[in-house]
C-alpha cells in the first residue's frame, strides 16, 4: 500500500466510480427525515396534534409560570441582592503555577526578565478582559509541587501557597494594583503607543483594596521592603523549606527589578511619548509636567 | 492677501512658547519598549537536559519512529489528541494530523485500546482530515502512548 498523504483508500474508490455531477450526489440514508404536517392525512389531520377543546386547543393557555391561582414559585421566593453591584466587584484571571511552569518550559515566557502581565499576555498564557471588570491576574497554588523556576514576577493578587512556592526556588514575588485605564495599556502596549497620548500615572488603590496591598503577607507593592523579609522567613518556617538567599545569585539585579508604584511599565515613566514609527521616546522638559508626573 | 493672513496665524515654531512645552528625544530607553512587542510567531522550545520538563512537556524524537503513519506534533509543539463533549455527556477523543497509512495507526490503536481498557472501542477513520475519532475519553492515555513511540 503506497503512502500517500491523504485519504488512501477513498481517493482510489473515487477514481474508479463515474464523473461526480448532481444525479449522482445525494445525502447518507438516514440523514433528512420530512418534517412533520400539521392537518394534513389520516394522522397529522382530525385534531392536528391540539388535543381536545379546553384553553389547549383553543390556544388560551395562561402565562409561563402561573400555576392556576396558587402564588407561583417566582413570587413565592423572595428577592435577595445575590447579583448587586455585580459589575462594581474586581475580577481575576487564574493562573496557575502548571501553566506558569508550561509556559516557561516552552519559551513561551522568558524567566531571564522580569515576568509581568504584559509578558503573559503576549505569551497567550492568560486572557485579560480590562472592560469587563478584570483587574489582574491572581496566582493560584495548584501544581506548586511540580514548580521549579526562578523567576521574578508580579500579579495583582496570589495565594500564600503560590507565594511560598516561587520564594522556594529562589524567585521573587510582588502584588500590585493597576487600575482599569492602566490595565488597559498594560495588556495592550502596542494599540496604545500608536495613540501617542504620554504614558499615564498609574493610580493608588481604592480604600477596600488599599489594606491588601500594604500588607507583606500578600508581598504588596506598599508594604515596607523590612516588613517583607520577615514573611518571607515566617512563610519558609511555617510551609518548612529553607529560604534562599538570593543576595548571592548572579540574577540578583533582575529578580531585584520593582517597578514605581506610580510606573505602568518597566524602564518607562509616566509623562513620556513613545513613538514606535522612528523608534524614539520623547520626554517632557516643562517643570509642571515633571513634578506631575514624578509625584507619588 | 487672506491667504498670506491664514498661513500667518499657523506659523508656530519648533522652540517651546507659553502655549507648547519642550520636549526631548531620546533612544537609549526604546529597549523596554521593544520587550513589550508580542512575537508574531509561536518560539520554538528551548532545549533542556532532561526530559520530560517539570511540566510533564516532552519534544518529539530525534530521528520519527519507523512506522508506516506519522503523527506531527501541534502548533504549539503538544500531541494533537484532544477529547470532545456533546450533548453534556458524549465523550470522544479526537486523533488529529496524522499523515501516512491511517488504517495502520487504526489497528494499532484498536489493540491498545481493547489492551486497556477490556472493550474495543467504537472509531470513525476520516480520511479527508486525516484524523481518528474514538468513542470514549482515552486523551491522558493516547498522549503518553503517542509519546511512548516518539511522536
């Protein structure tokens, strides 16, 4: 039997059979079945499927959900604000540390660099909605016992196992708040650059949010730097692993690498005009600017 | 005359006056824009020492097995076999890309299959796809089985 790349066997049968033309085509039996005909014949005629007299029949039958007088089910439940404010509560994007550790595997996401929102999505890893009330991505623990990568990486939320799992093999890792505008841009860098609008101040936190990113446990980007060492340890002792000391690793610059928390992206400041068509960034030299853009 | 007026009023000069600030140029810091560009094409995987990875990733063989069939890997460098639901409760699994003498990966998946799991499962052979597609939710145990002969 010669290799061909496809359909062997089909393709010999069609050259022996006669030309193909519409006498010869037609549907697998079985495939169409006629629709049925109301009034018409000895079955499909006399009452035509209605049934006898009554609202059945006579088509009068009351609305759906009414149960002849009895309080229906639908008024009988009362209302509660399950759905309120629906559109008001944040989201995030699940990331699992299997996809992390897929993704990196594959080349995907490169653990050299810092690994931001922007990277994930540029590596398709996670999909993020900005208009529909996603804020972030939120690191989540499962496959913490296959995750072996050094990486620095920033989310807008983690859980403490996730946390314990990076600090374990020697990355680091940081929580921060981007709001909507700034999301925005940070998942889609390229669209917004050829706008040519300055890269905007990312702002602070609302006041429900603000106490999550100023505690260490969650490794905020508001918590003191004094503060995080110490989860950090307290994280080693209570999970039992040995921290590592990343002060004397040769990435130690780059697993250091924070961003301002006024900064969308790494290396670029608020205020400045990118213009990717001559490959240049302009800066603003006017005082007020400046001290807008450089203020916290 | 009007026209020498309109220009006039347009005449706006490159050095900063009340109404425009100054800006400067600059192209040391166009590096961290050029990490934030997505790449156009899927990265070919690095190499590792061993295998499979720590995510359970492993590439296909040096050299493709001898076989009269070929099974090549995704666009994403994974092993095509992927498992589809209809009607919430019809489980079936898909074998795509598959080149070369298709009944013989047909028999072959037949014995291993009946091997298995006891029964011989239901297939459907699509010669134009070139892809087979088994009753049954089989994925976890066709991939390693797939990646057992080197695909």
């Amino acid at each position: 039997m010669s290799i061909s790349k496809s359909g062997a066997k089909s393709l010999d049968l069609l050259k022996k059979l006669p030309r193909i033309s519409l006498v010869n085509l037609g549907p697998n039996p079985g495939a169409k079945k006629n629709e049925k005909r109301r009034g018409r014949g000895q079955h499909g005629g006399n009452r035509s499927g209605r049934g006898h007299k009554g609202e059945r029949q006579r088509g009068n039958r009351p609305r759906l959900g009414f149960e002849g007088g009895q309080t229906p089910f639908y008024l009988v439940i009362p209302k509660y604000g399950y759905n309120e404010g629906h559109s008001r509560r944040p989201q995030y994007q699940p990331l699992t540390l299997n996809k992390l550790q897929y993704l990196i595997d594959l080349g995907r996401v490169d653990p050299s660099q810092p690994i931001d929102l922007t990277q994930l999505v540029n590596s398709r890893g996670v999909t993020i909605q900005p208009l529909k009330r996603d804020y972030g991505v939120h690191l989540v623990a499962e496959g913490a016992e296959n995750f072996s990568a050094k990486v620095n990486i920033e989310v807008q939320m983690a859980s403490e196992l996730a946390i314990a799992a990076i600090e374990k093999n020697g990355g680091v890792i940081t929580t921060s708040f981007y709001d909507p505008r700034s999301l925005c841009i940070l998942c889609k860098p390229v669209p917004f650059f050829t706008r040519g609008q300055p890269i905007p101040k990312r702002m602070l936190p609302g006041e429900d949010l603000l106490p999550y990113y100023t505690d260490a446990k969650n490794r905020g980007y508001m918590a003191e730097l004094a503060k995080i060492q110490e989860a950090r340890m307290e994280l080693a002792r209570t999970y039992g692993y040995i921290l590592p000391d990343i002060t004397k690793e040769e990435l130690f610059e780059m697993l250091s690498m924070r961003k301002g928390p006024r900064q969308i992206f790494f290396g670029l400041s608020p205020g400045w005009v990118v213009n990717m068509a001559e490959k240049k960034i302009l800066k603003p030299t006017d005082e007020r600017l400046i001290s807008y853009y450089n203020s916290s | 005359m009007m026209s020498l007026h309109f220009q006039a009023n347009y005449c706006v000069s490159a050095s900063s006056s009340q109404t425009y600030p100054g800006i400067t140029e600059s192209t040391e810091e166009y590096k961290y824009v050029e990490r934030l560009i997505p790449p156009s094409s899927v990265p070919t995987p690095p190499k590792h020492d061993q295998y499979p990875t720590p995510s359970g990733w492993r590439p296909p063989a040096a050299v493709p097995p001898a076989l009269p069939y070929m099974v090549r890997r995704s666009r994403m460098h994974n092993v095509p076999v992927y498992s589809d639901i209809t009607h919430g409760n019809r489980k079936m699994t898909i074998v795509r890309k598959i080149e070369g003498d298709i009944w013989a990966l047909e028999k072959d998946l037949k014995d291993f299959l009946t091997h298995t799991s006891g029964t011989t499962p239901l297939m459907q052979v699509n010669e134009v796809n070139m892809s087979i597609r088994i009753k049954g939710s089989f994925d976890k145990d066709l991939k390693s089985w797939l990646l057992e002969k080197g695909f």
